[in-house]
C-alpha cells in the first residue's frame, strides 16, 4: 500500500454509505478468508470438522434419519447381531440390545444428547470463566488473588471426582450432571482468560482507549476481550469434546443421563453385563463417542492453528 | 512569561514505589524530579533527553494517565489532579497523546472508522450519521481516504497508521496534543510526510505539541521551545535558537555533539582524523 494522498468526495450522500459498507464488508470478507486459508491447511481439522458437521445435521434430523424410535423394544429380537454377522437382520444395521431397541437409532438420537451436553457445558463454563478472568485480569490486587485461588482449589481436585461428588450432592441426572461438569471446566477458562487479559491490558491501544474516555466495563469487554478471544475458541472446542466424554463418563458410573435415555455413557452401562456375549452393544456407543471427541479435538487444533499468531507462517 | 499559556506546570515530580523483598526494604525512584514548565497557546515545546530520562512519565502525567506525586499542572486554566478528583469530559477533551508505536496503539479487532468515531461516541451525543461524517472529514484531513473507513488496522502501513492515532486524538478538537515520540517508529521518508502533516495541522487547528523526542534533527525542525531532561531534572529549558546555539549543560552538550553529521565537509574532517 503507498501513503495515499486525499481525493476529492464522490458525488451523493448514499453513494458514499454505500461505498462505505461495502468496504466494511469487504475487510470482514478478508478476515475470514485469511482464517479459512489457515484453518484449511490443516487437513485433519477440515475432516473433523466435515464429521461434526454430519453429526449436527444427523442430531437435528433424527427423527426422519433413524429407522426406528429409540425405545421402541421389538420382543422378537433381543440382542440381534449386525446385519453383516450371521443372524443379522437388514432392519437393525448396528443390532439391537438386550431389550430389542435398534442400537443405530439410538445412536443418533444419542448425538443430540452428546451435543446438547456439549453446548450447554461450554457455555456455561465459558461465560463464567470470562467473566472471573476478566475481572481478576483488569482489577488484579485483592480480587485476582480471591479468584485464582479459589480456582487452584478446585483445579487440586481430580476432575472427574469433583464432578462424581458434586452430582452426588445434587443428585443424579442429566441437567445436575451437565452443572458439575462446567464447574469442573470453569477454571480452565478463568486461567486463560486471566492470562491473555494481563498481557492485552497495558498495551497502548487500552490507555488510548481510556483516554477517549472509555470506562471500566467498556475496556474490559469492547476493547480487551475481543482481543482474548482465540485462545479461548480453541479452548472452548477443546472443552466441548472433554464435556461429552466426562458426561459418558458420569453416564456409565449411573450418575448422568438416567435409563432409558439413549445417552451414550448410559448406553455403555446398560450393555456393560453383555460385553462378552454382544460385543455390538459395548462397541458402538463406545466407537461414536471415540469418533465425535477425535473429530471435535481435530478442528480444536486446527483453530490453534488459525487463531495464534505465533504459529502463522510469513 | 507570556500571559497565554495553555499549558502551566510547576515543580512536578513523580515517584515510584519499587517493592522490596523479604530482606530488602522499599525503594523510591524519582522519575521526575521537579520539572516547571510553560508552554503558550499554539506552539511547540519539544522535550528531549536519553531514554529513562523520565519523559514518558511527563507524558502521562500530561495526558492524566498517571497522578503526579507533586507539584500542580494547569492546563487552559484549570489545575488537574487525577489522584484527587479524577478526570472530567472537558479536561479529557483538552488533552489527547499520539504514541510511539502505531502497530501497538491501534486495537487491532476495531475498524478504522470505529477507531475514530470512539472519543465522540463516549464524550459527545453526536448522532451516527455526523459521527461518520466527521469520521471521513477527519481521514481525509490526515491523507487517506474515505474507503480506509471500514478497514482494520492491519492492512496499513506504519505511516498511515500514525497517521490515523494522529486522527483519532484530534476527533475531539484538543487544545493540547502530546505525541510521545510519534516519529521514531518509522522511516525517514514517512518521518517527514508526519511531521509536515503536524505542522499542518498545528496551524489549522490552533494546536499546541509538547513533543518528546530524542531526535535532534527532528527538534530543530518542529520545536519552538526545547526542555533538555536529565534523570529526571530539566537541565536546559529556553526557545530553539538558545538551546541549540548556546547549550550550558554539559549533559546538553555531550547530546549535541552526539548528533551523526553526514554533510560533506565534517566527513572530510572526520577521514582526515583517522588517516591521521
């Protein structure tokens, strides 16, 4: 680009508004660009992110994709095996368990369980994390001091008991479970919050914007956080998949989803006395759930790669 | 001293607090050690000395970033004391700084147009529309134009983004501008491009610089007044021609002589001394 010297104004005032927003977009446009570009270099992460995608889409539709309903029990068939292993039936692709339900259809109506868990999960400890690292960055002294070691505290416990205890107290069930397992992740946020905020809140661009007259909340979450943001993506996908296993997790030790949620922890416990007789049952539950935290981790590091400058080439 | 002083500052001095340790008791470390000063309405004084010299400090004293520990400031007028009373709409509007260095000055998630219309949207009620208007008025009066309003600051160059924090302070119509060495950061054809688009602006906004710098050449060429700092002291405060032509201090000295002279004749000499 050169040092451009002033030109004269186009004619009409709607010119110019138009001008103007279509620059806008235009730069907007090349942000994006640029994050695709390095985001697709990584071609695992552009993998998982097609699977995820598949997945919301399977999770959303469910109800024309599944061939059966998830708790419809068909007492004919009990435990029937693949449709590929001898005894299959084509109308049960992935077999039925111990009660007759098709493993594949709950399989799908599990995703929206699983991303459900995800969602809500991350939110929470997302928004809540943001919100005590903000807040212990930029004032620091007494109140950061309060905050990270009410954080160390939490994080000196081993993540899935702390969860396991908390659902103890609150009582089984998806929703409790869902609740313990943000605070469980909610530290991780604060911390890199916290960081990323001590790092951003001297540079010049924050005392100008003070000068301008910017008051405490407007620097802390205008013009601070956007700039904390990619770190926290990456960590908030990275969460989202440590989210579904810790719920399957909870799930399979009859503290999470309760039966006969097609939730796949759940589905694992059900199947647990089966393992040598039926291997689908244990199987299938346990691939989905291996597959969805791959795809999730794949495009977390692939928004590593995009999102830190550090990384970027040229 | 002239009646119309814009800018009165009397005996300021600002101390830090070093922490000590367990064993180590706390240490005091005087940045500026009482420093007076006037500068009159529309012109340029310019404060020179090494780094750490305690001029960044002057700065932000200046522009109510920071307290000063003692002494008054006095800027249209009006005494300031942050630590006390904290900082008004009007005195903000009087002060504004350019800093040294655009790629870190410039938030780099804010558009540039957002960037410019920010001082008015918090200090003012201006409506969107003359927002933007003034926005583009503004971008064209610094050089660049009305389609670098929706771009980010990562698609300029050093020189326009001087430019634009140089925009941005002036949105507010300043008496006073402090630019913290706003030259320094970039190469010399751009140094001259800036300056010259200060000087034009000085003249059309009636503005008045307290420039930090520690580039003589640069001084000679802007400055009114010059104030020589030493850790902390001024050492050597007068107009540009009795600084520059009658330097007392032997700190002041030692800068001048420092200065590289590249014309032909003090190369000659120079070369004559090493064949010597």
């Amino acid at each position: 680009m050169t040092e451009a010297s002033a030109t004269q104004t186009p004619a009409t005032e709607t010119a110019v508004a138009a001008k103007l927003a279509s620059e806008s977009r235009n730069a907007t446009k090349a942000m994006l660009t640029e994050f695709w570009y390095y985001f697709s270099q990584n071609r695992g992460a552009v993998i998982g992110l097609a699977f995820f995608l598949a997945l919301v889409v399977v999770a959303v539709f469910a109800p024309l994709v599944a061939p059966h309903a998830p708790d419809t029990q068909y007492r004919d068939s009990f435990l029937t095996p693949p449709v590929w292993e001898a005894g299959g039936k084509a109308a049960f692709l992935l077999g039925t368990d111990a009660v007759g339900r098709d493993i594949l259809s709950r399989l799908i109506y599990g995703a929206r369980y699983s991303l459900f868990i995800g969602v809500i999960v991350v939110t929470i400890a997302l928004s809540g994390g943001i919100v005590l690292g903000v807040i212990a960055g930029y004032f620091r002294g007494a109140v950061d001091t309060f905050i990270m070691r009410v954080m160390d505290i939490i994080l000196a416990f081993p993540s899935l008991l702390l969860a396991l205890v908390l659902v103890a107290i609150l009582g089984p069930g998806l929703t409790n479970a869902m609740i313990a397992i943000a605070l469980v992740l909610q530290p991780h946020f604060v911390r890199l919050t916290r960081a990323a905020v001590l790092s951003e809140r001297n540079r010049d661009y924050v005392v100008a914007a003070r000068l301008a007259g910017a008051g405490n909340m407007r620097l802390m979450f205008k013009t601070i956080l956007p700039n904390c943001l990619s770190p926290l993506i990456v960590q908030a996908t990275l969460s989202f998949s440590s989210a579904i296993l810790d719920a399957a997790a909870l799930g399979f030790l009859g503290m999470g989803a309760q039966p006969p949620t097609p939730e796949w922890g759940t589905m694992l416990a059900e199947a647990r006395e089966f393992i040598l007789r039926a291997w689908w049952v244990v199987t299938f539950p346990g691939l989905a759930i291996l597959i969805t935290v791959l795809a999730i981790n794949l495009v977390g590091d692939g928004l590593r790669d995009a999102l830190d400058p550090k990384l970027k080439r040229s | 001293m002239s009646g119309d002083a814009i800018l009165k500052v009397r005996d300021l001095k600002r101390d830090y607090v070093i922490k000590g340790g367990i064993f180590t008791k706390p240490r005091i470390l005087s940045a500026v050690k009482g420093v007076s000063f006037d500068v009159e309405r529309g012109t340029t004084l310019a404060v020179v000395g090494e780094s750490g010299c305690g001029k960044s400090t002057l700065a932000r004293i200046l522009t109510m970033i920071d307290p000063a520990t003692a002494g008054t400031v006095e800027i249209d007028g009006q005494p300031i004391d942050i630590a006390k009373y904290g900082v008004s709409r009007e005195m903000r509007q009087k002060v504004q700084i350019v800093f040294q260095n655009p790629y870190g000055s410039l938030n780099p998630r804010q558009k540039i147009g957002a960037v410019l219309e920010e001082p008015l949207l918090l200090n003012t009620d201006m409506p969107a529309a003359e927002r933007r208007d003034a926005a583009l008025a503004m971008l064209q009066k610094v050089g660049l134009k009305p389609e670098h309003y929706g771009r980010y600051p990562h698609m300029f160059s050093g020189g326009q983004r001087q430019r634009i924090a140089i925009a941005r302070s002036i949105m507010l119509k300043p008496k006073l501008l402090v630019l913290d060495e706003p030259v320094s950061a970039l190469d010399l054809s751009v140094q001259a491009q800036i300056l010259n688009l200060l000087a034009d602006l000085q003249e059309e906004f009636n503005l008045t610089y307290v420039f930090i710098s520690h580039d003589l050449s640069v001084v000679r060429y802007i400055a009114d007044k010059v104030m020589v700092m030493y850790f902390g002291e001024a050492v050597e405060y007068g107009t540009r021609d009795e600084v520059f032509d009658n330097p007392r201090h032997s700190y002041t000295k030692t800068l001048f002589a420092a200065t590289p002279r590249a014309d032909v004749n003090s190369i000659k000499a120079r070369l004559a001394k090493r064949a010597a």
